[in-house]
C-alpha cells in the first residue's frame, strides 16, 4: 500500500508500515497538504495501477422506488421526508433489460440497479434475481444495492452470477450518527462482510458535503482501505441537496475538497476504482477533470441515477472527447 516514491517531501505514507495500516492522522494530513503535492502524489499512483486516460463506466437504475423506512438524511426516497419521490414496485425483467441494452449501446460496461429498502426479504430476491440474469446474459458486469444482507442471501445472489454489491458507508463512524440513526455501522459493516465472505466484489464509499469535517472524511477513508481487503470499486458522491430532506440547506460543498477526497481515496486505495459518482451534474468541466487527474477513474452514465439527475450521455461524450479519454472496461493495462 505504500505510496509511490517522490522527490516531494509532503509525500504521506501510512503511518503503520509493518500492518500496512492507514491512521486517521496520516490520511488527514493527506487530505490537507499543500493541492499540488497531493495531485503530483495521487496522479503518480493513479499511473502506476491504471491507464490515466482510459474511464469506466457505470451506468445505475432505480428497480425500486421509495417507501425507505430509514431517515438517512440526504436520501429523498425514506417515507420519512415529504419529497416529490413516488413509491413503486420492483420493475419487470423486460424494462430492465432494455434499460441495461440501451445503456450497453452507449457504452456502459456494468448495470447497476438499486431498490429501496432497509434490508430485502427472501422473496424480493425472488424478484432480483431475474434482473441480475438478464443483464448477465447481455455480457455486462451486474451490480446490485438493496440494503442489508443477511450470509444466506449473499450466496443467493452469488449463485445468481451477481458481480457487484454496493453498500456505502456513507461517511466515518463519529459522524454517521448524525446523518442516520435507523441502523448501525456496524450493521453496514457486517452486511460488507457478508458479500465479501459470499465471493461478490465489494462496491464501497461514502458521499462528502453533508457537513462533516476533514476529521471525518479522513475517517471514512481509512475504514475503506484498512478492509482486510480494499473495496473493488470506491464511489465518491457529492451530497445532492434535495427538498424535503434534512439536509437540503446544507452549505454547498468547496469543488476543491471533492478533488482531494477523490486524490486521497487514490493514494490509500491505489488498485481500487474510483468512482466520480453523485452530483457530476453540479461540476463544471475543469472541476471533473481535476478528479480524474487525481484518481477518478469510473463514472455513472446517463440521464438519471437512483432518483437525481446526471450529466446527458452526450455532455458526458463531449467531455471526454476535450480531455481525451476512452470508455474502457475494468481491467488493467
């Protein structure tokens, strides 16, 4: 894990090498070191592992909307807050799989799909599992997000050829309290280990502007790369302030501190992806290029993610096209 060498001397390294550890302390002064030490350090790491000019991409659809019964305060679809998020079920095997053909013909290379409940019941498997199958049969890497996990369905949805299953943590375990109160860290954390133990890639981050400090996004980030094994994709949302939840008001986020949680999650992750994900659409151009400099690495593509909206396929084409880079599926060299 240990960062590539510089003639820098603001270089930051883990601050335990014999357990190869991050401490808070190490990846806060991390993240507040002088922007071009940190950018120099993370774009060095990020060529080591990856080609700097090749993107992945995502692209997310909503199976399940609203109806949450928890009050994670940013999210719009908990049936705590008064938004404009409608409930409906579990969407049919036929719209989803035009939905993952249409974005595989834009060049996505994974369909991600997420349902909004607390933790799925034994039949809403029965539901997904036809959803996981027919994105597997049009050759695309499949993710899921569906809340907690129970050891047993984890298997299930490994033995459904499931890729990927998204479970963020949202921010560090002091701060979290703040933000949700309807289940535990640790209860994200064994639902983590359950798909890890189950074989499934782990798709694992958190979102920043929620008014934490860099304390916190220090914490969240050593939680991430101090897993016993490091997520395989790390998506970095922005809040998205939306009205009707807790946290609509909150301070917009400085576009400069996403780049250096994005340079950061580089450094103490170098093999992970990195996803720019929530609140692109807010980003202006240079703002994204810098978080693909830093690191970033993946994106979610297309017109609309779980209930918000995101950059239009064709403005994410255009940018490409400035910074020169290439849709690429996730493997190296």
């Amino acid at each position: 894990m240990s960062a590539v060498s510089l003639s820098t001397e603001s270089q930051i390294h883990p601050a335990d090498h014999s357990a190869e550890r991050w401490s808070r302390e190490a990846a806060e002064a991390l993240l507040t070191q002088p922007l071009m030490d940190l950018l120099h350090q993370a774009h060095t790491v990020h060529r080591e592992h990856f080609n700097a000019n090749r993107i992945q991409l995502s692209t997310l659809l909503n199976i399940k909307t609203g109806g949450c019964p928890e009050d994670c305060a940013y999210c719009p679809q908990s049936a705590r807050f008064e938004t404009n998020v409608e409930t409906g079920d579990v969407l049919d095997v036929e719209v989803v799989r035009a939905a993952a053909l249409n974005a595989r013909k834009a060049g996505a290379t994974r369909f991600c799909m997420g349902a909004a409940w607390r933790s799925p019941k034994d039949r809403d498997l029965d539901r997904v599992i036809p959803l996981i199958q027919a994105v597997k049969d049009l050759g695309m890497e499949s993710c899921v997000t569906l809340g907690m996990l129970k050891p047993a369905q984890a298997e299930r949805l490994k033995d459904a050829g499931l890729d990927y299953y998204n479970h963020n943590l949202d921010t560090s375990p002091e701060f979290y309290g703040k933000i949700i109160s309807t289940r535990t860290y640790e209860d994200r954390l064994n639902t983590l280990e359950a798909v890890r133990d189950a074989g499934i890639n782990v798709c694992c981050g958190g979102i920043v502007g929620m008014g934490e400090t860099t304390h916190d996004r220090a914490g969240l980030l050593c939680t991430l790369a101090n897993m016993p094994v490091q997520p395989e994709s790390v998506p970095i949302n922005m809040l998205v302030r939306v009205e009707g939840t807790p946290l609509a008001e909150e301070q917009a986020l400085d576009a400069l501190d996403m780049v250096r949680t994005i340079a950061a999650a580089r450094i103490m992750m170098p093999e992970s992806y990195v996803r720019l994900s929530a609140g692109r659409s807010s980003m202006s151009d240079e703002t994204q290029a810098l978080c693909f400099f830093a690191g970033a690495n993946s994106i979610f593509y297309g017109e609309q993610l779980l209930t918000t909206e995101n950059p239009l396929t064709i403005e994410d084409q255009r940018l490409f096209a400035k910074l020169g880079l290439s849709p690429t599926g996730e493997s190296h060299g």
